[in-house]
C-alpha cells in the first residue's frame, strides 16, 4: 500500500458485512465507526485507552478503537456491539447483563460485552483470573463490578452447556 | 497522507524519504493519545502495523530476538521472568494486543515498564537506514535525555536482542492492578556469571541503571570471588538497598512524592534481591 493524499479506499469487514468507504485514514477507528457508518453503540469517553468503553473486536483480538487509525483497520475483520445479537435475539452476554443488573447507567456495556466476548471467543475454560484480566481495563463507575463478573460467568456456563 | 508500507525495506525507505512530521505509528497508543488530546495535529504517518515479520520472536544461539512491532501480549508469554511480568502489568488486554516493544522504547518514557525490564536483561535496540544499515545500541546509550533518544529522524527500531540465560525479577508499585502507570518499577538482572544489573522506572528522567547499587554487588568485575553470587547476605542487599535510594534522582508529580519514590526504590531493590537469593 503506497500513499494517499485526503481520502483513502478503506476496505474492511464490519459485523460481517463488506464496507467499502472513502475516508480519510487518519481519523480513528471509533470515528469511522460512529461518524460514518452510524454504528453509535461504540462509545469513546476518555480516548486514551483507560477506560475501555471504545472496546471492539478486531481479527479477533479486543482493542481500544479510539487507539487505532482507520487507516490501521484495512483489510481486517471489525465486531461491534451492533454484531453480536439484536432484540429478536440477544447474545447470550447481553441477556446476563441485562437479568444480573451489570448495566445501569450503560455507557460502558458495550466495550465490556465486547471484551468479554473476545475472551469467551477465544478461551474455552478461563480460569477466574482470566475471567478479571479480560475486562480489567475496562472501568465502570455505576456497578461495582461484581454483577458484571457474575454477568460473564452465566454467560459462559450458558454458552458452553 | 497515510503510508502502510508491507516490508521492512520499503519501510525503511519511506523513513528516510519522508520528513519528520510524518509520524511513525504502530500500536497507536502513545501517538494517537497524543492526537486525541490535540498535544500533536500529526499531518502523517507512517504506519509499520502491515510490515511482514516485525512480531517475530526468535531464540538463536542464546540470545533472544525480537522484531519491533512484537507486542506486550507476546511478550507476556515469554519464559523471561522480569520482561514478561513487565508486560503483564500494562495496560489491559486491548492496550497489550497493540502496543508495541519498539513503541515503548521509541517513546522513552522514564515509567516504559518494557524499557525498565530490558535495560536488566542487557538489552541492545538495532537502529536502521535504508542505506547506512543497520547499528545495535544499548540501552544506557539508547535512551538521552526524558523522552530523547539516540534514534535519528531517518531511522526506525527494528529488532531488541537480550541474552536469553539471565534470571531476573521484577516489581511495579502503582495505584492500582490494571491501567497502571508505575510510581516506581524494578528489574533486577542476574548473568550466569554472577553479574547483577539493577534497573528502576520512573525515578529520573530516563529508564536508568542504579549503578552504585551493582557495584556493592558486583565488586571488582574482574575478581569474581569478591561478587556475591554464591550468597547475598541481608548486609549486602541493604548495602546495595541504600545505594539505589541515593542514586534515584525522582521528581514530584502527580503520582507520587519525589521522598515516596525514593523510599520504594530502597524497598523493592531489598525485596527482589532477596527473591533472587530465595528463589
């Protein structure tokens, strides 16, 4: 990939879908995502990878998409919240948190769905540890955490029988 | 413009062509936080997160070698005890997927927890130009002042080597488990020799050696009866505990006290020599 002046061809996959945008590479993930295709259920709050609430899943891997250039995203694989479940059918971590309290507020619901999901995605058995260290940078200032960590572990037992 | 070079040799070109408001950028997590807070409009970058093979990590004829863009989840997996546990205590797991060896180094920071842990395990950074090749640098000679070092403008980072046979430790005291930005860290480096190599975060304006603190332990380097490898007595690790307090030259700021830090470099010098000796 050479360079570009202005607008870029942005060519990635986001909630399973092929988006092909002109944008300009230099503006974050979370822009791109929020800005110009709409998807507001990423939110940004501190933009500078503190708090978690901008969390997406990108090939696979959770990461801060306030952190990450659009340009960075070409060719790669984007989940969001909107991706996961809908109100005919909720993701198995969307109905824990919905029935355990673990939103009150929701500002950061879906950055620590999305870490969740990408560690229960990628880990058949987390131990408890792995179960903290997959939302700890994630910071939530309504619950206190533990019905959010209740939230995931349902989630997982449902998920895996 | 937004330059995503897939190869290292073309990467290199772009670096010595471009001028130096084209940012390089990997991870993003120290420049794009910097964009994001308007302290820097980069016009730019040169992105290095497509270049083939810049995570690799390989372990040839005893020395570890890591690509530049190898990132802290990787290395919260390698069986090397202070740099690994340095790497576990960054971020969290989006920050750890991203950031990288070569960022953390690039950017300087006294509180580089990678940096602190490496400059123990001996480490050396390849600078590279596209025509004047590559240079290794140790770190002591690497890092030149707060947030300055030896990189030229025309360079990029791109490769870390450390001997692969050293024990060490390490300890972080920060404010809390996650996100955690030292107050004061600390590796400590033991050779196969016997050879100790004390480093501390966040206690100067670079990552630093504590230098007097290796001397108590390591004595004369030539005359290695006089180094305290085969036993560090409690009066030696106080000795050297005292030491590193002195030579710590912190500043106050928003996280600590100037006094606090000194203090806890006294502390954790103590302790980790003696998980050395303890195992």
């Amino acid at each position: 990939m050479g360079d570009s002046g202005g607008a870029w061809h942005l060519s990635c996959t986001v909630n399973g879908e092929p988006v092909e945008a002109e944008v300009d590479p230099r503006i974050t993930l979370l822009t791109f995502l929020r800005e110009h295709l709409l998807l507001t259920g990423t939110k940004g709050a501190c933009l500078e990878g503190e708090c978690g609430s901008c969390t997406v899943i990108v090939d696979g891997r959770p990461i801060n998409s306030c952190l990450m250039l659009a340009g960075q995203a070409q060719g790669c694989s984007i989940q969001t919240i909107e991706g996961i479940g809908d109100d005919k059918k909720l993701h198995a971590l969307q109905k824990h948190f919905i029935a355990t309290g673990a939103a009150q507020c929701g500002y950061c619901t879906p950055g620590l769905i999305m870490a969740a999901k990408a560690m229960l995605d990628a880990n058949p058995s987390p131990t408890e540890q792995e179960f903290t260290t997959a939302i700890e940078a994630n910071i939530c200032r309504c619950t206190g955490y533990e019905s959010i960590r209740q939230a995931i572990r349902d989630a997982y037992r449902e998920i895996h029988g | 413009m937004f330059y995503q070079p897939t190869d290292m040799a073309e990467a290199l070109r772009l670096r010595a062509e471009l001028g130096p408001e084209v940012v390089t950028v990997c991870g993003g997590t120290d420049v794009v936080v910097a964009m994001n807070h308007g302290v820097a409009r980069p016009e730019a970058f040169l992105d290095l997160s497509r270049v083939a093979g810049r995570d690799s990590v390989e372990r040839v004829n005893g020395i570890y070698l890591l690509g530049g863009g190898v990132t802290f989840a990787q290395m919260a997996k390698l069986p090397v005890r202070a740099l690994a546990e340095a790497a576990r205590s960054v971020g969290g797991p989006q920050i750890r997927n991203v950031g990288t060896i070569a960022g953390n180094l690039g950017t300087a920071s006294p509180a580089g927890d990678g940096s602190v842990a490496l400059l123990a395990l001996d480490a050396e950074v390849e600078l590279s130009h596209v025509e004047r090749g590559s240079r290794w640098v140790r770190l002591e000679e690497f890092f030149l002042d707060y947030k300055r070092t030896a990189l030229q403008p025309d360079e990029l980072i791109t490769r870390v080597r450390f001997p692969s046979d050293f024990e060490s430790v390490w300890y972080k005291i920060g404010k809390r488990g996650a996100v955690n930005i030292s107050i004061v860290c600390c590796a400590i480096g033991r050779s196969p020799a016997g050879a100790y190599r004390i480093a501390l975060g966040s206690v100067g304006p670079v990552p630093m050696r504590a230098m007097e603190a290796e001397a108590v332990l390591n004595g004369d380097s030539t005359d290695a009866a006089h180094r305290a490898v085969a036993y560090l007595a409690d009066e030696v690790i106080e000795r050297a505990a005292e030491a590193a307090e002195l030579e710590a030259a912190p500043i106050d700021d928003q996280r600590s006290s100037a006094r606090y830090r000194e203090a806890m470099c006294r502390v954790l010098v103590r302790r980790l020599l003696r998980e050395l000796r303890d195992g």
